[in-house]
C-alpha cells in the first residue's frame, strides 16, 4: 500500500514547494493573517498549523515573513530619524492651439529628521548612555549594589483588590 503524503511533500514531489514557502513569506511579511495565507496558498488553516508543527521550512517561512517586515520597519525608522531628500514629479497637461501638451516637472524635497524617531533609535540601540533619566538610573543601581534600599511588591487588601504598591525600605 503506497504512503500517503502530507500537504507539504506533495508541494515538493510536485516542485512547488519553493514557490509556495516564497509565497508564505512575502504574506506573513505584510502581516496578512495565518488563516488567509491559508486560503491562499489552498489549504485550511488547521492544516498549516499541522505543517508548521511537522516541518521547520515551512515554520521558518513565517518567521522570516515576520523578521522581513521587522527590518522594514526598522529601516523606515531609521530613514525618519536621518531625513534626506526625496523627488517629486507633477505631470502638467495643458490645452494649446496646437493640441493637448504634457509637461512634466520635477521637484527636490528635503525632508528633516525626525527628532522623536532620533531619540528613540539612540534609546533602543545604545540604551542607557542616551536615557534621558541616565544620572537617576547611575544612582539607583549604586544604591542597590550598595545594598542601602530594598525594594518590594505590597499587596493591599480587600478594598483596593488587584493594586500592587511599591514600597522602598531603607536599610540602616
């Protein structure tokens, strides 16, 4: 009795295989939806979730959808934080005696950084150097390998149920 195969070795005995995990990392890279990657590449959504568990090609192809569209946004990140220039071209049609006439002018923009986009790539790429609370941050990890403060959870009771208050101990 011949094996029946899955989904995924069908795509391969058939050749598709490399087309179908190309298609399924350019969706998950535009953050399209599982379930409609499903529908696209033809099968059900529970039959991906089977595939994703059975063979890691195909699981990696969602990750390096997701990781693509990370690196875009990060890029975009970068390109607001930096500025630069950009063109912008205007077709121009105009009505003469001789006809109609297309022109097509074109125009140089420059475009600033962004200085929220700036803080925030220095933040996340070097921390704590481009903090802006840096010198109280410095002071709190002194402290705290000093051992002079003790910091814990607080739990109330009934009336304020489900809040958690911080409560710094001084040690003397």
């Amino acid at each position: 009795m011949a094996k029946v195969l899955d989904t995924y070795l069908q795509w391969l005995a058939d050749g598709v295989l490399d087309e179908k995990l190309k298609t399924i990392q350019e969706l998950a890279s535009k953050r399209i939806l599982q379930k409609d990657i499903s529908e696209v590449i033809g099968v059900s959504e529970r039959t991906i979730i089977k595939l994703k568990k059975a063979h890691p090609r195909l699981n990696q192809a969602f990750i390096n959808g997701d990781d693509d569209l990370k690196y875009k946004v990060f890029d975009a990140l970068y390109q607001r934080a930096v500025g630069g220039d950009y063109e912008e071209s205007q077709t121009i049609i105009e009505e003469t005696k001789a006809g109609t006439k297309k022109r097509i002018v074109k125009t140089k923009k420059k475009v600033q950084p962004d200085v929220s986009a700036i803080k925030y790539l220095l933040l996340i790429k070097f921390g704590k150097e481009y903090n802006e609370r840096r010198e109280e941050i410095d002071i709190m990890l002194k402290r705290l390998e000093k051992g002079e403060e003790i910091w814990t959870n607080e739990y109330s009771d009934e009336e304020n149920s489900g809040v958690i208050r911080v409560r710094k101990q001084s040690k003397k």
